[in-house]
C-alpha cells in the first residue's frame, strides 16, 4: 500500500493489556462492525453494543453505570447538562395535552421550561406548594402525567415529604421525578422513596470543580428506562467523553468533599444565624427551615449551598454592596464546587412571600470556614453595621 493509505489502514497495534486505575477517554464518533450482520443503530448500547459514538463511548457508559451504582438505580443515561436532563424527563413523560405538576420552589429554568417551550407545545405544567405532601392528590387531573419534586428547593431550600406526594400519584397513576442534585444522589435515596426517574446537575457535585457541565437522569426500574431510551436518541443528547472523564475523577473525591462541605457549612450557617443583620437562614438542617421535619427523617446529611434573609430595615442596595465586597467568596450562579459562592436573588417568586431583594444564596466551598467567617463579617460591618 502506498503510505497515504497505510496511514488510515495501519494494522499497527500498542499491546491491549494495559491497566489503569483511570478510565481511558475513548473519543469516537463512528463504531466500527467486524461483519455487515452486526451493524446496529440502537441507542441502548449498554445492552446491545456499541452503535454510535451520539449514544455514548465506553467513557460515558462507565460514568453512567457508576452513577446508577451510587443512586441504587436500574439504569442511568447521562446528557450534556441538568437542564437536558429536565427535558428529557418531560419529553418522555409528557405529550400535548399532558397535564405536569412543579413545585414553586425549584429550579428556575425548570419553570421556564414550563411557561415557555412546553407551553408552546400544548403541555400545561402548574406549580404547586412544595409542602403540600399528601394533599397533592387533589391537584392531580386525569391527564396528569407527571410530578416534578426537588427536595430542597433551589434558593429557598423546602423540604418535600417526597413518600406522601409518590403514593398520592402512584395511587392514580402518575409518575414521580425528582431532581436529586442537592443530595448528589447519595445523601438521599430517591428509590427507596419511591422516586420514577431520578436526575441531577453532574455539573455541581460530581463534577466538583466548575470546569463541566453533565447531567444524569437514572430510572427506577426497566419501565421507566424504556419511556426514557427513545426521547434520549429522538433528542441526540451526546455528551463529551472528556467531560464524562472529568467526572469520573470527580466520583473519587465525592465522598471527602461532601463530608468537609457539610462541616464548614454548618459552621458558617450557624455564625450567620447569630447575627443581627440576618433574619432568616434557610439551610435544611436548621428546624426553622420549611419541612426541616422530612430532612431529618429522609436524609443522611446537609451539603453546601443555602441561603440568607436579610432584616426587613436592609434595603437592597446594601444587600447588593455586601455580596459586591465579598473576597473569598466569588458572585456567581452555580454551586457544588470547591470555591465558595455569592448571589443575590431579587426576583425570587413564592406565593405570599416578598423577600425584596434581601435574599442571598451561599455556596461554601473548601476554604477554611475561619475565613469564610472573617469575609462575611468585614462584609456585614461595612455595609450593615
């Protein structure tokens, strides 16, 4: 053969028994058959082999695989983002004329998602009070095809009684999503409540060091897999095998990182709750946080995001000028990663509530607590007094 074409037909080959703790990174886009009669375009490839690189290399295979593993789920399938994965679970939930459940307090693209696109497309998502437990079942419609819960809720931190609102819509035939990012899928176990299809941000916790954005959307049982699997290929939502890698080496230091994230949370939340300039301090583990009751019974532990109220005589501009001179703590809108986190929230919505804009949410990340501390306080006597 001429060169140029030994080039792309080499038969060379490195030795194939190499071992690495680390999962090698396989970039691909076309699988290449040994025969004609092995050629497959499925999208399940976990079960039926390799297709097609839109469905995911072993690289992404094995995230999702170790992400079912630590969720206790059946299956898992890992899209580009957290809000791919909102929309994945609608699109295979939900068609025109299909009827949705959220709660007031989740993610905002998540409502966004509702009020725009899937409004568009004739799906009516209500919103509804996170604490309402049991007593959903007297908002569920015959075409409710699906209820969203996200326990604790994005910025105001509710807690759901997540296996009230599962047997009130198991009881009439509706499926349960959570979105399970807070707990990073391992301080609450969203099956054994009883949770359809479990989702989370990969983005935050497992990623760990805002530098990928992943989602996963991980299925209770076969049933819900397959509702899955077709949207999941119908929308093409390839992932990065370099971010899936990522993430992998993220898994390996979740555990620590949790642990020390809830320690000097606690710590900072619990100085914040003593000073005189904060009204309130929505944090799960603290008994005035809404549905605090459920935390304590479902959950193994707090993480690292909650936020603060600041005093009704605080007017916003001060509340602006203390997050604009914070130093250690950096204004910005994700979490879960290991530099800590401030963000005002002033259109924050909830049905009898104004918060005015004096509600900041906090994320703590790997600093010394000592210091988080002494940047808050030089923040609050500047501004607050």
């Amino acid at each position: 053969m001429d060169w140029r074409t030994k080039i792309l037909s080499s038969k060379a080959r490195a030795r194939r028994d190499y071992q690495s703790l680390a999962t090698p990174v396989y970039r691909g886009s076309t699988v290449v058959f040994d025969n004609q009669t092995s050629v497959n375009d499925g999208w399940d490839q976990a079960e039926n082999g390799y297709s097609y690189g839109l469905y995911g290399t072993p690289t992404a295979l094995e995230l999702a695989a170790r992400i079912a593993e630590i969720e206790n789920a059946h299956r898992t399938l890992i899209v580009p983002g957290g809000q791919a994965a909102i929309a994945l679970v609608y699109f295979a939930y939900c068609v025109s004329g299909s009827h949705a459940l959220v709660p007031h307090s989740a993610y905002g693209p998540n409502k966004e998602m509702a009020e725009g696109m899937l409004k568009g497309l004739g799906i009516d998502v209500e919103p509804y009070d996170p604490l309402i437990g049991a007593d959903i079942s007297s908002i569920i419609r015959e075409n409710t095809a699906l209820i969203w819960c996200e326990s604790p809720g994005s910025v105001t931190m509710e807690v759901q009684d997540i296996p009230a609102i599962v047997k009130a819509a198991h009881d009439k035939g509706v499926a349960v999503a959570l979105d399970n990012t807070y707990s990073a899928g391992v301080m609450f176990d969203a099956f054994a409540h009883g949770i359809d299809v479990s989702m989370q941000a990969l983005t935050k916790y497992v990623g760990g060091h805002s530098d990928l954005l992943l989602g996963s959307v991980s299925a209770r049982d076969e049933k819900a897999f397959e509702s899955l699997g077709p949207v999941y290929r119908q929308l093409g939502l390839a992932v990065s095998p370099d971010d899936c890698s990522l993430a992998l080496r993220g898994l390996q230091t979740l555990a620590v990182r949790l642990e020390q994230f809830e320690k000097s949370t606690l710590e900072v939340a619990n100085w914040l709750d003593q000073h005189s300039a904060i009204k309130s301090v929505f944090h799960p583990a603290f008994p005035s946080c809404p549905g605090h009751e459920y935390w304590k019974r479902d959950f193994t532990g707090s993480t690292s995001v909650f936020s603060i109220l600041f005093q009704d005589s605080a007017t916003p501009e001060q509340v602006e000028s203390f997050v604009n001179e914070l130093e250690i703590f950096k204004i910005g809108l994700s979490w879960g990663g290991v530099n800590s986190l401030a963000v005002v929230y002033p259109d924050v919505i909830r049905p009898g509530k104004d918060y005015a804009g004096k509600l900041v949410r906090l994320n703590v990340g790997l600093e010394q607590a000592d210091d988080l501390i002494a940047d808050l306080e030089k923040s609050l006597k500047s501004n607050l007094g």
